[in-house]
C-alpha cells in the first residue's frame, strides 16, 4: 500500500459555484460560451472624456447627429420600466448609457437587464443629452464583451482594507477613482522627466539589472545565483557605475529611467523594487544639476496639478521658490548646537553622538557621524524644497572633493517634507582617488558594515581611460509622484508593491 499523501483535486471552477452570487455568475458565463461565445476585438469610436468635452455645453434634451460607439465596464444600472441609466467606464472615465426598450427592443432590452456589474460591455447609438443635461449614449445595440464572474466591492465603500487594496489592485482600480488617477499621474510625470532629458540633449539608455558585484550605491543588495556561469550575482543597487562607463566611451548626455532593487525594510517612503532615474552630463558640475532639477520639478508639478503651488499632507509647498541651499555641517551645528568641524578631537564627536542617542562604531570618523547626526536630527524636519550641500567625504565615495574643502564631497541630497527626492554629485574621475575611497569601503565592509562600496576594478580601469568633468543625478520616482499626488505611503503610488504572501 502506498504511502503517498492523497492530493486534492482542484475545483475546476475555483470555488465560484459555492457561493450563490458567484454560482449564478457562473451559470450566465457556462450559458454564453455554450451560445455564440464572446466576441475577439470591438470598435470603439469614443472615449467617456472625449464624450464630455465635445458635448458639455449641450443643452438637455438635446439629440446629436453623431453616432458613437463606446466599451467599458459597467458599473451601475438604474432600471425605470422601459427604461435603464446605465454607467460605462473606461480608462478616461465615466458615460452613461440611455437604454430605452423601444429602441433597443424587447429582447435585446431584456439582455441587457440580464447583465451583472463588473461585466465588460460595448455599445453604440446616437449621443444626446437627457432631461436633466447628462451626456449620454442612447444604445441600439449592445454586445457582451466579457463577464465579470466575482462581484465588485460595495460602491459605497469601496475597497477599504489597504493591503487588499495594493494585493488586489486590478480591483483597486475598478471602484477607486484615486487609484486610477494615481496611476495616470505617475505615467504623465515619468513622461515628462523623458521630454525634459531628452529636450537638453540626454540619450536614454539601459544597463545590466544583473551584476557581478551590488555596486554605485551604499546599500544592501539582493543576491541570486546564475547556474550556467555557476556564480553568484545580484540585483543592482543603482545604475550609477554603467551609467559613467558610458560617458567615458564618449556618451556625453546619458539616462535611465529603471528599477533598483535594495535588500531594506518596508516603511513610508521604501519598496525593496522602486524606480529611479540616473542622469550624468559631461562637462557639468553638481551646481549645473542644481538648475536642471529645480526646473524638471517645475514642469512636472505642472504636468501633474496643473500648479508648482502644490497641498502635501495638508501643507502648502512653493515648489516655483529658488530651493534653499545649505551645508550639512551647518545644518548638524544648528541642531546640536554645538560645532562639528573635522579638526574637534574624534572622541569628542563620539560624545556629542551618544548624547543623542547615537552609538558610534569604532571605525566611524567625523563624516559618518555627521551624516548620522544629520538622519536623527534634521532630515525629517526639512519641509520646504531644501539642497543639503557638500556631505561628508567619508559617507560618499563616489562624489568628486569639495573644491575647497578636502574633508567634503560636493554632492547635495534635495530633501522635501521631511523626505530625500534627489540625489547628486560633482563625479569623482580621478581613478586613484577613486582606487583610495573604495579601499576604505572595503575595510568597511571587513569590519561588518554590509552596505559599504565594494572595490570595482573594472570601473577603475574606466576612469584610467578618463572620465571629464561630470554632473550626476538620481532622483527617486515614486516619492515625486507621492510629492505631486499627496500621496503618503510609497505603496500607494506603485502598482504592485512587494507584499508577504498571503496565507
């Protein structure tokens, strides 16, 4: 006798017939594939908002020469004898349908009624407008497109549990206007950073997704493994160090709009996948970027509300304003109240740390608890469009040094509402500085810091054959368009955010 565990058949109709609203779905679905089927493709002449715009100014009881013919879910039914006010829509919105028995006659009227919310239905007839001036149009025929076999969330609640929202967004989409706008925001917004670039001459480009090495950033990396090659790889941290191989091969303008991918925790504003645009400029110093991104911001908000005087978390932001500029060492002095230039004995900068709540490791210098001093105290603080200046040479080893100053980097960090948008270097090209900063990651990492810089020898090799003078840019996506939707969690502005399976 075997002792094989009995497996389970599968219901063939994924549990649909257990539940009466499901079973009599279900029923109507079996009924029409049995019948003529559904139909392959339709004809659609117009679009809901196209509708609206054309007609708006119609006035009511008014009937159109012009025959249109629409597709779209259906979403509500309101059934008055003869007569049905059906609402269709589609990805621009919302049109009503003016279903009438005499013109559609008695049987085709009767399908009609037959039909469910949630199912797909196209139809056409003559636009007018009803009695009470609603854009409509008066059906004379139908046809069934594709039944919906699960019903729709309430209409009056929606969708409410927010992890059912980002798990089942296909049904987010259905019965959450803001979802939808959400959504088509973000396509407007990425579409304009691409104008924007390639308007000044940038060419857009792709770079591995899979490495050798997690490299152009300070974070922890996904690994996996590539079983013809027999190595392990990873999943790029940044596109920074393919981006610059580039300008070096003589690509002057570069970008890329693309997934990273960081092996972090799940907050507010981070998704271990989320999107960021890179950008180097041959020729160009972090200031020239500071023009760039001010004005890309702009066009964005224009882009995306229609004003740079935009409402986040029920707070006003001037984005038209010049951005404040300031240097993270003034910025940390001001909130401690105490000096944190580089010649204060270590010891004492160890101190200062601790007395506010921040334990030093041993191989941290001046820079790293600079910057940390700078998390803890200041970042979150910083409402107004603010470039923090000249970061800590010790926490940026791929920013050029600060022209007079060799204890920083010239590279900014743009802060908004408390949160990081942008991130920019004047680039290090000096190949043996270069060789220097990654050591000292290295010896990071050695001592168990998993997020130092890894040497790279084969972006080394790049710089002997000469980067010139270049401005970077990241900027992260998802938080601009939470920015520019008032949204306030990152999972809200990406469709399919990284979730626990259910179960």
């Amino acid at each position: 006798m075997s002792d094989a565990p009995e497996i389970e058949e599968p219901s063939p109709d994924g549990g649909l017939a257990d539940h009466p609203l499901t079973a009599q779905r279900l029923a109507k679905h079996e009924a029409t594939l049995s019948g003529e089927g559904y139909p392959y493709r339709f004809d659609r002449s117009d679009y809901a908002s196209e509708l609206h715009e054309r007609y708006e100014d119609l006035e009511p009881g008014t009937e159109t020469t012009h025959r249109g013919a629409v597709a779209g879910r259906l979403m509500a039914v309101r059934k008055m004898g003869k007569l049905m006010f059906a609402v269709l829509q589609d990805t621009t919105g919302r049109i009503q349908l003016f279903v009438d028995k005499r013109t559609l006659g008695d049987e085709a009227f009767d399908l009609f009624a037959d039909l469910d919310i949630g199912d797909w239905v196209g139809g056409s007839g003559v636009i007018i407008t009803t009695k009470k001036g609603e854009v409509s149009v008066r059906i004379d025929d139908f046809t069934l497109l594709a039944r919906a076999l699960r019903p729709l969330p309430d209409k009056w609640h929606g969708l409410q549990d927010v992890e059912a929202r980002s798990r089942r967004r296909y049904v987010d989409l259905m019965v959450n206007d803001k979802a939808r706008e959400v959504a088509l925001v973000r396509a407007k917004i990425v579409s304009e950073l691409r104008r924007q670039f390639e308007a000044r001459g940038y060419v857009e480009v792709e770079t591995p997704v899979l490495l050798n090495q997690a490299t152009g950033g300070l974070a922890s990396p996904f690994r996996t493994h590539h079983n013809a090659l027999e190595q392990d790889m990873y999943l790029r941290i940044a596109t920074e160090l393919y981006l610059k191989r580039l300008v070096v091969g003589g690509m002057e303008r570069v970008f890329e709009i693309g997934r990273i991918f960081r092996n972090e925790g799940v907050d507010s504003t981070h998704n271990p996948e989320f999107t960021m645009l890179e950008s180097y400029e041959a020729f160009a110093d972090y200031r020239d970027i500071m023009v760039m991104l001010e004005e890309m911001i702009r066009a964005c908000a224009l882009i995306a509300v229609g004003t740079t005087e935009i409402t986040y978390q029920g707070r006003t932001l001037d984005l038209a304003q010049p951005f404040r500029r300031v240097r993270m060492v003034d910025l940390v002095a001001e909130a401690t109240g105490e000096s944190v230039d580089f010649d204060r004995p270590i010891d004492e900068m160890r101190d200062l740390a601790r007395r506010h709540g921040i334990e030093p490791d041993a191989i941290w210098g001046h820079g790293k608890i600079i910057d940390q001093l700078f998390e803890a105290l200041v970042a979150d603080n910083l409402w107004e469009p603010t470039y923090v200046l000249d970061h800590p040479k010790e926490v940026s080893p791929l920013a050029r040094q600060h022209r007079n100053d060799p204890n920083l980097a010239e590279r900014y960090e743009l802060f908004i509402a408390g949160a990081e948008y942008a991130n920019a270097f004047s680039e290090l090209n000096d190949p043996l500085d270069q060789r220097r900063r990654f050591e000292q990651q290295a010896l990071a990492r050695a001592a168990g810091d998993d997020e130092a810089h890894p040497v790279d020898e084969d972006f080394i090799l790049a710089l002997e054959y000469g980067l010139p003078p270049t401005g970077g840019l990241g900027i992260g996506v998802d938080r601009l368009v939470m920015l520019l939707t008032d949204q306030h969690h990152i999972r809200e502005v990406i469709l399919f955010p990284t979730l626990r399976p259910e179960g």
